[in-house]
C-alpha cells in the first residue's frame, strides 16, 4: 500500500503546512505549474517525487519532469499531465491517447479547481488537486491525498490549506 499527497500548481510557493504532509506520504506527485526546481528539490528531501511540468515551468523543470508521466503504482495504471481536461471535455492533445488506452488514474492540474469524476465511458478516474499555491484566481489552497492498495484507490481525503 502506498499513501500519495497530490498536489498542482504550487507557482514556486512552498510552506510548512505542504511540508508537514508531505512526511506523512510516501509518495508526492504534482501535476505541474510547479514554478522552480527549489520546490521539486526540497520535497525530494522528504518523499520520492513524480511530477511533470505546467504551462509556466521554464526550460530548468522541463528538462527534469516530462509532459506527460505514465507509470504504474502498485496495481494502477497512472497518467499525469498539467493540461488533459476531464471526463467529457479532454483536451486535444490528449483525448485520441486516453481513449486509446485510457488509465486507471488521470491527473491533471492547470485549473486550480479541484475536481474528482470518475469516467464511466473509459472506467477510469480523475482527479484535479486544484491549487496549493498562492498564484491564481482560486481561493482555497488544496491538495489531496488518499491510498493505493494493490488495484484499489480508497481513503480519498481533501486537504484545505486555507485562504491563499
């Protein structure tokens, strides 16, 4: 079993409260717009990181983190991308790929509104953290954190970091 910290669109923001988390995971994913390498190193210093990167990372994180990350936990079948939209309103670039071979877990960030859907169509689920930073027209920093056991996500839990 693995206990995962989602979290999306830090924009080189970084507190205790993300920090103090993060030690209870034992694996941090962030789904992009992550802002500077500072973030992705000092949450390295706690847990194994997956990340890719966002629309506003420059040239030093997308040369660390991929567009797209697809790898397996446990018994899931994960995709995290930044910009992938949600059940029934994919984004383009990767609408043809999901329906070809959709994922157990679909992750994307960008929005800054936290989301949970399952897609019935593709039998898969998708999550959004929304924001954990302070960037952005979002109100409420959050992330999301919940469990991987074998084939089974469970114990799914909304953390509000408060007002940004």
């Amino acid at each position: 079993m693995k206990k995962i910290l989602l979290l999306s669109d830090t924009h080189g923001h970084l507190d205790d409260r993300i920090k103090s988390y993060a030690q209870d995971a034992d694996e941090i994913w962030h789904a992009g717009d992550i802002g500077t390498t500072t973030i992705t190193d000092e949450l390295k210093k706690i847990r194994p990181v997956q990340a890719v990167f966002g629309n506003i990372d420059g040239a030093e994180i997308r040369k660390e983190f991929p567009l797209n990350n697809r790898f397996m936990c446990e018994g899931i079948d994960v995709w995290i991308t930044h910009i992938g939209g949600y059940p029934g309103k994919y984004s383009p670039a990767v609408k043809e790929e999901i329906k070809a071979d959709p994922p157990k877990l679909f992750i994307t960030g960008h929005s800054h509104i936290l989301k949970v859907m399952h897609d019935k169509k593709l039998n898969l689920l998708h999550m959004n953290p929304g924001a954990a930073g302070k960037q952005g027209f979002h109100q409420v920093r959050t992330m999301l954190r919940f469990k991987i056991d074998r084939s089974e996500i469970k114990d799914l839990e909304v953390i509000e970091l408060g007002k940004k």
